[in-house]
C-alpha cells in the first residue's frame, strides 16, 4: 500500500531532542479492514502537534494504542522511553502517572461532581492527605480556567465549553509531561474553541507540557499548531510545519486546505492572550 509523500521537520539548530512517542511499523487490522499499516511517528519532547487525516484513518486509535488502550496488531509502541505493550504492569503504572488524556466527550464520571472527577487521579496514583487533594483539584480547576463554583457542580450542570474544561483539569491532575487530546474543539461555538485552543498553547508553551491533538478544526490548525502530521492510506503522509504540510502534492490534503486561504494563515504558536473564562 501506497504511503505517498512524506515531509520531515529538522531540528533546525541540530540539537538532540528527547523523543517522547516514538511509533514503529504499527499495523492495525478491523476485520479486512486495514486501519494502519506499518505506521511510523516520533513526538519529540515541548511539541505541539496536530494529527489530522479522513474519516477512517485511525487518529482516535493511533491515540489509543499510544497510551496502552488497544493494542495494535504489530508494531512497537514507546511512550516516554517505555515500551507500552511489553513493558511490566509496575512500568506502565509509572507511566500512566506521567501523561494526561482527554478525550473526545470529556469521559466525565457523570456522578460524580467536578471536583471528584479532577480529584480521581489523585486519589488512585498519589497517597496524600484530603486536604492536600482538595488544594490541588482547586490548582487544576483554575489552570483549566474554571471558576472556583464549578467543582461542585455536576458535569450535566455546565456547559459545553466548560465540561471540555473540566475534562483538561482531570487530565492536568498529575502534571502530566505529555497530553494527548482527541477532538477537543469538537461541538464548541468559535469563541470557545479559540479559547479553548489559547488554553493548549498556554499549556504546551509556557508549562512545556507535549502535546498531541486530534483535530479536524482549520482554526486549530491555523491558530496554534507547531507541527502537523496527516495520515492516510495508512500511514504519515505528511509531517511538519503548517506551511510545508499545504505544499504536499496529496490530493486529500489539498482538498482538506482548499477551504482556507493558507496566505492568510496566522503565526502559528502566538496565542500569547490570557486565557479566558467560557461560560457558554
């Protein structure tokens, strides 16, 4: 099968990098279904990249395998140095500790109040003390730009923007070195999802948190994204800054930009504006 085009990203000053996803040959099989096949990828450490690609070119599952939720057919899989499907229970618990990940609805306990959610990853990776806990959940709430109220509410009790919010809180619990987010912007009005996309600028760019997000939003894209990657046919088809990836000679690619004048495409990365409260 096809790969097509491939664009790669120097480091610019050559300068080692830490690479924390490093994907090799990983093939994923529905049935007769060929998802990925024989897939490579590297995530370096303080990147912000965009993985994009058509319906049914495996971005969700690429996330999954990434973080030990389903497991590729071949292939190897390393999250921060650790070999995610041959690694030992006590090796992938310390890793778990080590990135956060929200995905597509949020996936609140919907139960459970806000605060609890955000509190969950605490209490079953961390032995502290409640209130240490409390102090942290509140520390996460306002990170993710949440009102001090909003912990004691009910997932169903806030709005779109906000739930999204609490579900980044949830994932920034741990500190996380890495975040992996799938369709964040997915469902939100145009002012949330800019806000919501200066909140993963802030977070990649001043935290130093990775970041690694599933996006079919041009806004996100053009906003804020320092590295775009697609996938098609199975595998990368293309990888690198926003400006080389609408050069590709793809047709998939250049169906997906045609929609927006890349000319009047903005800094990627500058989102330098405080992060907003949404209540919408």
């Amino acid at each position: 099968m096809s790969a097509g085009p491939v664009v790669t990203v120097g480091d610019g000053d050559g300068a080692p990098i830490e690479t924390v996803v490093e994907l090799r040959g990983v093939t994923t099989r529905f049935g007769s279904q060929v998802v990925h096949d024989g897939l490579d990828l590297d995530v370096r450490r303080g990147d912000l990249v965009a993985l994009i690609g058509g319906s049914g070119s495996g971005k969700s599952v690429l996330l999954r395998e990434i973080i030990g939720l389903h497991r590729p057919d071949a292939g190897e899989v390393r999250l921060l140095g650790t070999d995610v499907w041959r690694a030992p229970q006590a090796a992938l618990a310390a890793v778990r500790r080590r990135f956060g990940m929200m995905f597509q609805e949020g996936a609140l306990f919907s139960s459970l109040d806000v605060a609890t959610n955000v509190a969950t990853p605490l209490r079953e990776h961390l032995d502290l003390p409640e209130a240490i806990v409390d102090q942290l959940v509140q520390l996460r709430l306002a990170l993710a730009g949440l009102p001090p109220d909003a912990g004691a509410k009910l997932p169903s009790q806030l709005s779109g923007g906000m739930r999204k919010r609490a579900a980044i809180a949830r994932a920034l619990a741990l500190e996380p070195e890495v975040l992996f987010l799938d369709e964040p912007t997915s469902g939100l009005d145009p002012i949330t999802a800019r806000a919501f996309d200066a909140l993963l600028a802030f977070l990649n760019r001043d935290l130093g948190i990775t970041v690694l997000v599933v996006t079919h939003d041009l806004d996100t894209l053009f906003g804020i994204a320092r590295r775009v990657v697609v996938l098609g046919r199975g595998r990368v088809i293309a990888d690198g800054s926003l400006d080389e990836v609408v050069r590709v000679d793809d047709p998939w690619i250049q169906s997906y930009f045609s929609s927006r004048a890349t000319s009047a495409a903005p800094s990627p990365s500058d989102p330098a504006a405080p992060v907003k409260r949404d209540g919408a």
